[in-house]
C-alpha cells in the first residue's frame, strides 16, 4: 500500500502546483532591446528611432489594451488593460554638463584628427568624437557617420565663450553627472516608485492626455491629446522633469512627420516628395544633432528636427508612405542632408549661407519651373527689387484654387512694422544686450540669396551686431520674422520690414512642391529639382 499512499501524495502535489500556476496571471514579456542604439541597427522590416517629445512636470497616459511596464534592468513592474497612467517626478536632481567649442564635422577620422593638430598648435584642446549610426538593412550596411572636431572641455559655457576659438561654430554638450529622480507612477489605487526611467509597451497605440506642445514661432501653447505608438519611455530629463520619448519604425516615423510638416490636402507627388525628405533627413541626422548631444534620443519632435505629430490615421498619408516606402535620397553613396521650409519666396538659401555648412546640393536657386538655376541677390538693392516686383515663381500661389495653398499665399510677400520701443525690448530679449532708443537698424551683410547674415543695430547706448538666421527674425520683431530675405525702412518712430518667404529657406520649398505638383511634375522631379545632384533608391 505504501507506493498507492505515495502515488496519492503526488497526484496531490501536481494538482496543488497546476492550481499555483493557474492563478498566475501569464504575460508574454516582449524583448527589451538596449535603451540606446547599438553601433549596429537590423531590424527586417526598417529601423527604429527614438523622438523626444518633450519634458513635464506631470503627464497622463490613457492605455486602450494590454500594456507592459518595465524598469530600468528591464523587470515587468505591471501588466494591464486600458488603464490610465498618472506621472510624476519627486527627488529630481539636473545633469551637469562638460561643454566644448564644434569646429567642424568632417567625413573622416583622419582628416578630423588633422584639422585638429593645427588648433593645438596654438595651445588649444582637441577631441574627436564619432557621430551617427551604421544601419544593417536586409544585407546591405548604410553609413551615416561623421567625424566632430571638438575644443575644450569646459565646465561651464560662460568659461566657453571667453575662451574658446572665436571661430567656433556651436557648442557641443556631454554629460558630466548624469541626472536623477523618482518617477511616481499611479495606476488605478496602486502607487509605484522608479528611479530614472520606465518603459512602456502595448499592443495599440498609446494616448498623451492634455499634451503640451509649444509654437516655437509665435511662442503660443497648445494643450491636446496626442496619440503615439506604443513603444515609449519615460526618464529623468536632463533639467529634472519628466521627458517623454516614443520609439517607432522609420516608417511610422515618417507617417508622423508628413502629417505635421504638409497638409494632408496637398497634392499626392508633392506629398510623395516630403514624405522621402523626411525619411532621408531622420537616417541623415540621427543622432547627430548637435543640439541633441548628450540627449538619450535621435531627434526631437519640434522644427529643430522635423514636425513629429504622433500616430497617424490619415489614410491618404498612410498611402503615400506605403507607396515611397523605403525609399531614399542619396549623394556619394550617403544619405543626403535634406532640409525644407515652407515657403522660399522665390528662391532657395544655401546651407553654407544659414550655417555655415557647405553641401553641393543645397544651393540658392531661383525657384521657377524644374531648371535649377543659380542666382545671386547678395545686394540691397537685388533685394529691394526681388522683393517689390513679385515675380511669377513656384511659391507664388495667389492664383491657384487650393485652400490650404491659398493659407501660405500671405507668405510669399510679406510686411512688419514695429516701433523703435518695442524693438528695442525685443533685441534686449533675444540678445541679452541693451542698444537703447533704437536709432538705425541696417543689414550689413548678406548671403547669395539676399537673406540677413548680420544686421547693426545703432542705439543711443551703443551699437549691436546681430548674426544668425532664427537669431535676426526673433531679435528683430515682438514675434519671429517669416523669414531672414527682407529690407528694413525707418519712417519716423516705425519700422517697417518687408520680406519674403517663410522658414530658413534651405532645400525643398513645400509650397513650391504643391505648385510643381499641380503644373503636373512627379515627386522624382520635384526632388531633382530642390536637390541637384541627389538620387534616390530605395534600400528596403
């Protein structure tokens, strides 16, 4: 009998281990990958970005299926269904920062190296450091690094600007000490504590509620929910609040971007031409931002990268990414620097012009028909004249019945006027600098394209030279200029800008696109067109 009391011992034991299990709840835990990029990215079918949408104090989640919540070493902290997330963040403490001088980005180690031996030849410090990712795509190996030039470090950016190379082209930020906090997550009547970051997976997109999204042009801000795939990640930000980043597949990316960057009412080869802009500028740029340097993202989600509105559910724009998907914009086997603005006014800035990086094909070019022809309007008076005549250009779109094109005609021509008080809080804004009464203000240098590079400003406190394309337009007006291709008048207390175009004016004019469009050109030649010397392929 004892094997039969045995046996009933067991049946026993695995029926009591069966019921243990049962009462688990079973999750499948999705693969954390790295929380940065490796050297290397594969994925099958495209390639994943990170966008930094922004930091909060506090933040709102509304789940719509099953989700995973996941800590820093990748431990599921809570599973669930369609509950609402609550943030934020206790016990915060900043980053702290090394800085350095940017001399320059070179496509080669070497050359970086040797562009830096004759800055240390006259006492300074160099460093080279490798920007960019190397993309592995269906067998194929897509490389995107360069090489920056770096001076310093410095330990604050006062010290920076006293002593670094005058010839510095911007500031390089690194991490010193990394930020720090306590990340309160309320689900429900449940209360979690996470240092530094979580990590949220779902089946369905994820939705943002009362999203705070700043105008970086007229600095107003709006609050809406904001829908996202379902890949994100919550951190300490660098400033001590809560930052808010989504990672996605390219493809989606671009979805996102052309639904922020042109009106889905545009016509389809315009549509077409942005959507591959886009996708060529995120593998060009990231993590290559200067910017964005001791960021732990790719790109940002604003105009300094490029207009990333979330999930989209437009079904002509998830068409339009379908049938360019894939495909890039390539120069010298790399992809291609591509920018775009809004309106031109008539012709493109080059980028040597706006800052200060020479690329053969992003010149200044009078924006009519497909002929890429170059011009130069380096004189006041060739602005002055440009300006007032109005010429018959792609972007001129006065006559054309689009709705929305009809929105941007306002662009192609426009007019300020502000008066010498206001003009000088505006500059003492911008600058830091108090010019007092404002006496003159001329343009005293400008680029191939006519636009502003430096502007003096004449007070009764002195005199101010501004330089810098988004630095003259905020400087210069109680909200940002359109654009920097404008003449200034002085009648009496006033003074009164008349311009042309909106946006930096480099690369592609969007609206300029829709007319090429409608005249009955392809995306292939609008692209030809904005970017000569470029061709595209498509690598998956």
């Amino acid at each position: 009998m004892n094997w039969k009391n045995n046996l009933f011992f067991i049946l026993l034991a695995l029926i009591f281990l069966s019921l243990q299990c049962a009462r688990r709840k079973v999750v499948r835990v999705p693969e954390v990958e790295k929380f940065e990029f490796p050297p290397v990215v594969q994925r099958p079918w495209g390639i994943r970005i990170r966008v930094g949408l922004g930091e909060f104090k506090k933040m709102q989640i509304q789940s719509v299926d099953s989700f995973w919540i996941y800590d820093k070493k990748g431990n599921l902290i809570w599973s669930g269904l369609g509950d609402k997330l609550s943030f934020n963040i206790k016990e915060a403490r900043k980053a702290s920062y090394l800085y350095y001088a940017f001399l320059g980005e070179y496509p080669t180690y070497s050359e970086a190296l040797q562009a830096g031996s004759s800055w240390e030849d006259w006492g300074y410090r160099t460093r080279v450091t490798e920007k960019g990712k190397i993309f592995k795509i269906q067998g194929r190996i897509i490389d995107t690094r360069s090489y920056y030039l770096l001076e310093g470090p410095y330990f604050d950016i006062e010290t920076l600007n006293k002593e670094s190379p005058l010839e510095r082209k911007g500031t390089y930020r690194e991490l010193r000490i990394p930020p720090s906090g306590l990340i309160e997550l309320k689900i429900n009547d449940r209360k979690f504590q996470l240092k530094d970051f979580l990590r949220i997976d779902s089946k369905r997109p994820l939705i943002i509620k009362n999203f705070v999204s700043p105008n970086h042009y007229t600095g107003n801000v709006t609050k809406k929910n904001l829908i996202l795939p379902p890949v994100i990640e919550i951190r300490t930000s660098n400033d001590g609040n809560l930052l808010l980043i989504d990672e996605l597949d390219l493809e989606l990316y671009v979805e996102g971007v052309l639904k922020g960057e042109m009106p889905a009412s545009f016509p389809l080869e315009a549509l077409k031409a942005q959507a591959i802009a886009a996708r060529t500028h995120a593998l060009a740029t990231c993590g290559k931002k200067l910017s964005l340097s001791s960021e732990p993202y790719d790109l940002s989600a604003d105009i300094f990268s490029q207009a990333f509105m979330g999930y989209n559910t437009d079904t002509k724009i998830k068409k339009v990414v379908q049938e360019t998907e894939g495909i890039i914009l390539f120069y010298n086997s790399k992809p291609a620097r591509i920018f775009f603005h809004s309106v031109c006014g008539g012709i493109t800035a080059s980028s040597e012009e706006i800052w200060g990086e020479k690329f053969p094909y992003l010149k200044n070019i009078l924006d009519r028909g497909v002929k890429s022809v170059v011009v130069s309007l380096g004189t006041e008076d060739a602005v002055r004249k440009f300006i007032n005549m109005k010429p018959d250009m792609n972007c001129n779109v006065s006559g054309i019945e689009n709705h929305s094109l009809k929105y941007y005609s306002k662009y192609f021509r426009w007019q300020r006027s502000i008066s010498a008080s206001k003009l000088r809080e505006s500059i003492k804004q911008e600058i830091g600098e108090d010019p007092g009464y404002i006496l003159d203000v001329k343009v005293v240098r400008r680029g191939k394209s006519g636009r502003a590079l430096t502007v003096l400003v004449k007070g009764t406190r002195g005199s101010i030279f501004i330089e810098g394309d988004f630095r003259i337009r905020k400087a210069l007006g109680d909200r940002p200029l359109p654009s920097s291709l404008f003449y200034i008048l002085h009648r009496g207390n006033q003074f009164i800008i008349r311009g042309a175009g909106f946006g930096h004016g480099v690369g592609m004019c969007q609206v300029g696109a829709a007319s090429l469009a409608i005249q009955g050109k392809t995306y292939r030649e609008i692209l030809e067109h904005y970017f000569p010397g470029t061709y595209l392929e498509k690598i998956y």
